[in-house]
C-alpha cells in the first residue's frame, strides 16, 4: 500500500500515504472574532536547541514557512502523545532518544513492541513519518528535529499487502483501539485505501477515538501514486485530511490529491526523513505533511491543554492561511488553506461545540443503522372478531362410469336442459303449422286466371 524507492539521501515516496509543503516565507497570524480561549505566555524554559546554520536544520524548510519555530517559543509539545500507525518505527541512533513511550505489532510480521519495520518496500515509512512528528535532533541543535521535538510517540506497526499476515482492514481497527487504550491524544495515518468507503469494522475504531477525545490526522494520498480521488480512511467524517503544497506553497501536483474532505494544506515536497538505519533521506508525499501537521496538533494540545479534539482542529482549520483564487471557504485543493503552526497556538480562536470535519456518529446513524432500526408500529384500535368454523364437506360420491349419466349431472344438466328446449321446440313447431295454414287459405282464395 505504500509505494516507494528509497535511495541514499534521495527517495521519492510515491505511496498511497503522502505530505504537504506550506508556503514560503514568514506567515502571517490570524485571529477571528468571539470569545477567545486562553492564549499561552511564551515558555520560559531556555530554547530547545536549534542550529539554523546546520544544512540538515536549513532543509527543514516548513520550520519557518509554516511558523513552527515561532511556535516553539510557547510549547514544543510536552505531554502530548502521538501514536504513529504505519510500517513501525525504528531505532535509529539518537534520533528518538526516549521519545517511544511504547508500541505494538498488529501486522503478525513484526515484534511486540512494534519498532521493528514491516515490509520489505515500505519498512522505513513509518520512521520518516515519526521523524517529522518529533525528531529529537542532536544535544548540539544539529540533525533532523521533528515538529513536536518534547512529544512522546507510540510505534503501532502494520502492513500492507502481503507483509501481513492480518486482514488490512482488521489491523487498522485493532491499532485504532490499542493507540487510544494507551494514551494516545493525536494519531498519525499516513495512508489510503483508494476507495471512498471502509469497512464498517472502522465506524466503532474511529468512534472510540473520537469518543475519547483524540485527534486523528489522515494523508489525503498522491495522484503520483495512483491516487486520482480521496479514499479512505480520509474520507471518514470527524479525521482531519491533510492536502500537499510545493515550497512556494501551491498545490502539488504529484505529492497530493485533491478532496472535499482536505482540511488543511502542508508541504508535502522535498520533505527529509531518518531511515530505521540513521540514513537521512528527501522524500514527497503527504504521507509527511500529515505528521507535520499531528506535531502541530501535539503543539496545540500542550499549549490548550483545556481544548477538546474538535476544538484542536477548530484552531487548525480556522487559522489557516488562506491561498489567492481558491474557494472559499473550504477548498478542494487547500481546504481551510496553509498550516500555520504559529497562530494555530497562539491566536484567539473562539470555541466550538462540534468538530468542524463532521460527525462520525452523525454519519453512521443516517448511512449504516438507518434501515436496521425499528419502524414504529401503528396503535391497536380494533376489537378482534371470532369467525365461526366452516361446515364439514360432503362426503365425496361414489366413483362411477364416465358415460353413465350419474344424479348431479341429471339434476343440474340434463333436466334444466330439457326445461329450456321442450318449449322452444313446440313453439317452433306451432308457429311452422299456422304459417303452414295461412298459405293454404290465401291459395284457396285467390282467382283463378
């Protein structure tokens, strides 16, 4: 399901999980008008450290074009947790130095505590992924650091195709479940089914998330890999869709697809990643924008701790940059528009009482238990009637010869037969005499010549 080739320092990720890029440059806060939740002060722990002069860190392009670096001086996520659900995270040096607080397998391929990659075409995705949600980086602010660098991570490893000896579908639920059991406030899926449906096994894994208050975030897919429409699991209502942008911030044209179920648009080009061996590679898709913008959510949550899921992505959707020429409010491209990870954090956003990318029960109360539900019955007005018993039949006639003429058909054939034709016959005959008659009587009249 993920499609790919990994090269050293280069891979181009055509997976059917994908990332967006924002837009260059400073961007620019924006607030809407109610009553504002709390916005943080500036932390006043010293800078996680972060050096701009580092040619990994200055590749990092979206740190600045989406204000994640302005973000950091209030929150850098701590004591949020974001399970990645994907081919697993490795164990690169340093990388994630106590950043896995825990993990699981549900593929049947890979170890218990699921930081051992699955696959043999995809098995570095789920660490490129988990590399961009919250990278730790070098103790000297070099290397890659990752958007949330003080979240803790959940590894949940899976696989798709033949990498697993599991149902796809039945791995999706099953991690679903298990990253909420363990704490997880923001999952990443970096990948689609092709398809506009899901299994319904899906309704209740992603209920229970949303039902226990956790942020899940979607790859929208790539139209480079085959992905022409949205599928699922993007397409399921309440899931924040991420769309991809160039570094200039146009919607890719490979990196993405494009939806009606986009939320928010993140770079999804020339994005870097760590390999589970420690190799940094570059890599498209908005199987990394999605984790660029979890780290936004993990982010949003240690700076609101009081904000519920719907309200997380209430500030995302709502602070977003809005791109020239597109429709507003909700485009097919963009969604809300670009990520702004600054003023998602810090700008005054009144609240909301439902999620803005719908209602999942909503959802499945119209399209799934509509026609299982019981109908009402109308009430019992009438008094019932007993209906006396038929009479016995007759007794069956003895059996005699078809050429015999028997009683019944003597008395309901020949003789009503005989009443009917006995008079016509001896009308007919008096009428043939008196006309017989009357012409003996006018020829015995009549002159002779």
């Amino acid at each position: 399901m993920l499609r790919g080739t990994a090269v050293i320092v280069v891979v181009v990720a055509s997976v059917l999980l994908t990332a967006a890029s924002p837009a260059v440059g400073q961007p620019v806060s924006t607030g809407t008008t109610g009553t504002p939740s709390p916005t943080p002060s500036p932390s006043p722990a010293s800078p996680i450290p972060d050096d701009r002069a580092d040619p990994v860190r200055g590749a990092e392009y979206w740190l600045d074009s989406t204000g994640i670096r302005e973000a950091w001086q209030v929150t850098r996520g701590k004591g949020v947790t974001i399970a990645v659900i994907d081919t697993g995270i490795g164990k690169p040096p340093v990388v994630f130095e106590d950043a896995v607080a825990d993990g699981a397998d549900v593929s049947g391929s890979g170890s218990p505590d699921g930081r051992t990659p699955v696959g043999a075409v995809d098995r570095n995705h789920g660490t490129w992924v988990a590399s961009l949600a919250a990278a730790r980086g070098n103790p000297d602010g070099t290397g890659m650091i990752g958007v949330a660098p003080e979240a803790k991570l959940l590894s949940v490893s899976l696989g798709f195709g033949a990498s697993a000896a599991v149902p796809f579908t039945e791995q999706v639920a099953k991690a679903m479940r298990w990253a909420v059991d363990h704490g997880a406030d923001v999952i990443n899926l970096s990948f689609t089914t092709n398809t506009l449906d899901w299994d319904e096994s899906w309704d209740e894994a992603f209920l229970y998330a949303f039902e226990h208050d956790v942020v899940v975030i979607v790859a929208a897919g790539n139209r480079g890999s085959g992905t022409s429409v949205i599928g699922a699991p993007a397409t399921i209502p309440g899931v924040l869709t991420v769309g991809g942008v160039d570094e200039n911030g146009v919607a890719s044209d490979a990196a993405s697809t494009q939806g009606i179920t986009i939320g928010v648009s993140a770079p999804s080009e020339k994005l870097l990643g760590v390999s589970a061996d420690g190799t940094l590679v570059t890599w498209d898709g908005t199987s990394g924008a999605a984790p660029i913008v979890a780290g936004v959510a993990a982010l949003v949550r240690s700076a609101h701790p009081d904000l519920n899921a719907a309200n997380v992505i209430n500030r995302i959707v709502k602070t977003a940059i809005p791109v020239d020429g597109a429709r507003k409010p909700h485009d097919p491209l963009y969604g809300y528009g670009l990520l702004d990870a600054n003023a998602a954090v810090r700008a005054s956003v009144p609240t909301v009482a439902a999620n803005p990318m719908g209602d999942l029960a909503e959802w499945i109360r119209l399209y799934r238990r509509a026609d299982s539900e019981p109908q009402p019955e109308p009430a019992q007005t009438s008094t019932p009637v007993a209906v006396p018993p038929l009479p016995a039949a007759d007794p069956p006639s003895e059996p005699g010869s078809p050429l015999l003429p028997s009683a019944e058909s003597l008395r309901y054939g020949t003789l009503p037969l005989l009443v009917v034709t006995v008079p016509g016959i001896l009308i007919g005959l008096g009428v043939t005499a008196a006309a017989r008659r009357i012409r003996t009587e006018r020829g015995r009249r009549a002159p002779t010549p």
